[in-house]
C-alpha cells in the first residue's frame, strides 16, 4: 500500500515516511527560494556546497556525480553553467594534469555566502524539541540514512572525526599534521579534518 494515499496511513511507518517526504520537499523548497534570489538552481547550490565542504582529493566531476547521483556528462554540464558565470574554475595538477580539480572561485564564495541560511528554518523548527527529543531524533534519523546508505540510495559524506578510520593526535610529534587516517594511511593536518569525505565510516555505536 502507498504512504501517498492519505487512507493507508494507518501505522507508524507509514505516517513517518510521509512526514519525512513533506520534511524533504520543504528543504527542496528552502533552497528553492534561496537559490531563486541568486539565480541558482538546487542542484547548482549542491555543488558549491559540495566543493566548499567536501575533502579537496573528491572535488572533482566525477565526485560531484556521485554527490549528486546523477551521470558523469550531467554533472559536467551543472559545472560548465557555474564555470561561465565564474562561480567555479577547473585546474589541473602540476604531478598530472589529467587529472582535474574543481574549486569555488572568489565570486563563488561569495554567492555561496548568501545561500548557506536556507535551512535557518528547518533548524529552527528542531529547537522546538526538547533536548532529549532531539538526541532521539538525532539517533532515529542516523539509523534510517544508514539503511539508506546501503541500497544506494544516499552516499553519506561527513568529517573525519566520526570516522573509524580517523586517529586523533597519532602523531603527536608532528605538529603539522598530528592526526591520521588509517583509510588512506596517511598523516592528516587539523584543518584536513575538517571536510566531507565519501570514505567516511561511522564508528560503530556503544552498547
């Protein structure tokens, strides 16, 4: 039975996911007026958020694509149409310039800048919660993104310091980089830590 059909909202779930679904379209709608005022679509505003936020090695068309679930040539186009307004430039590596970086430019920044509010709302509405609803919340919503993450349906990028794979102040000796990441198995910079990774792994929770 469809959670759409108002008759069939008879247990639990089915109220949940059509909570969650009136939830995912007012978010669509936030970034939607936001996005409107700069004239910049929501997927537009995905992707300067993906490369302002996303580790540096992933900022690349192919790790938008797969931020964005769609097809390589799709993403490439959302690219061309920032990169003509200035918003975000492609460089190349000085080690291999086949490989393609993408970056937000000055402007882009700034763009960005009048954007990043649009869930002021959203957020505002969850401090209506108790604090212990919002620790439940929290918890319950983690669990479902989970679930999510492993049909494929979302690809969770979050900072190192949740990570399983992250080893805080493994270098003490290192000042420039004291931490580590046992994934790539390389030194990490505080300021490293602080970005999305798509390799990222929660740590299993405490029982």
């Amino acid at each position: 039975m469809s959670p759409f059909d108002p008759s069939h909202r008879r247990t639990p779930t089915e109220r949940s996911v059509i909570a969650l679904y009136r939830i995912a379209h007012a978010i669509e709608v936030l970034l939607r007026q936001r996005g409107k005022a700069v004239r910049l679509t929501t997927t537009q505003i995905d992707t300067l958020l993906f490369l302002k936020y996303a580790r540096p090695g992933v900022r690349t068309v192919g790790g938008l694509a797969q931020r964005l679930g769609v097809s390589y040539a799709t993403a490439s186009v959302v690219v061309d149409g920032l990169e003509r307004r200035e918003l975000v430039a492609r460089h190349g590596l000085q080690n291999d310039l086949r490989v393609v970086r993408l970056r937000l430019t000055e402007k882009g920044e700034a763009q960005l800048a009048e954007i990043e509010g649009a869930l002021d709302g959203l957020q505002a509405a969850l401090t209506e919660l108790t604090p212990n609803e919002q620790a439940y919340l929290d918890s319950m919503l983690r669990t479902v993104v989970r679930s999510l993450q492993r049909i494929g349906a979302v690809h969770v990028y979050e900072m190192c310091w949740g990570c399983q794979f992250f080893r805080a102040y493994a270098h003490p000796d290192n000042p420039a980089a004291p931490h580590h990441c046992a994934f790539v198995d390389a030194p990490l910079a505080d300021n490293e830590t602080r970005f999305e990774c798509p390799d990222f792994v929660p740590m299993p929770e405490r029982r």
